[in-house]
C-alpha cells in the first residue's frame, strides 16, 4: 500500500469483446479508488442500442448527477457542499441558457439543478441543422466535463 493523493480528474476508458470481464475490473476499480474525496460512476454501452451514441456516458453522468443530488441534500460537511455549489454555479455560467439541451441527454441533470433555466428545446433545436445542433450538444457535453473536473 502507497499512501497517493490524486490532484487532477482522471478518466478510464475500458474495451474489449463480451465477457472479458470489463465489469469486473470495473468495480475492482470502484472500491480501489472510492475514498471520501472522490466520485465514481460507470456506464456501459448496450449492443442492442447502437443507434444511441454515447449511451455509457449518459449512463454515467445520470449517475453523477444523482451523486451530487445526494451529497448535496444529505452531506453535513461543508467542504464538500461547498464543492457540489461550485459545480453548480460552474455548470450554470458554462451552459447558460442552453440546460434543457443538455436535459435532453442527460434527464437527470435537472435533478441537479433544477428549474433555473428553462428555455424551450423545440424552439432550440429547431432552428439548428444536424450538424450545428450535434456540435452544440459535443460541447455541452464538454462544459459538462469541465464543470465537475475543473
């Protein structure tokens, strides 16, 4: 056993055929590096939803949202309220009005913040073509990225 603090946010990616034993190392994994100043979450792409892009990562980020919803309402330390408000307000000034956008790939994050900005996605996503609006969600999903890691 090595005593190590981890100062930056890391990302790992696992892949592999069916039965490998992915899931596995996964939550080898959670238990490794699950300490009080720490999240993890996992998702896992479904084969039979391959029309659905980034469904592991949907997976993933409800989870964190409903994470931080929990830490948020039941937690009595204060440092780690106060860094659940700071992604909040990161979050908030990075997504702008735009939320329901990212409510449209990640439900849960309205959970986290609520009814603080909503506009309609329809009137949104309408007047954008594919490619701009699948631009638009890619970096929504990044300032979402950033919001917790940053």
């Amino acid at each position: 056993d090595c005593d190590v603090q981890m100062l930056t946010p890391e990302l790992v990616l696992l892949s592999g055929r069916s039965g490998t034993g992915k899931t596995a190392l996964a939550q080898n994994l959670r238990s490794t590096v699950s300490t009080a100043d720490s999240l993890f979450v996992s998702g896992k792409f479904d084969q039979r939803k391959k029309s659905e892009p980034y469904t592991a990562f949907v997976t993933a980020f409800n989870s964190l949202c409903e994470i931080t919803v929990s830490i948020e309402k039941c937690s009595t330390d204060l440092r780690e309220r106060s860094s659940i408000l700071a992604i909040k307000s990161a979050l908030c000034s990075n997504i702008g009005s735009e939320s329901s956008l990212l409510t449209d790939i990640i439900p849960n994050i309205s959970l986290f913040l609520g009814d603080q900005q909503k506009t309609s996605t329809n009137d949104q996503s309408a007047s954008m073509g594919y490619e701009t609006a699948r631009n638009r969600s890619n970096f929504l999903l990044r300032q979402f990225v950033r919001a917790f890691c940053g």
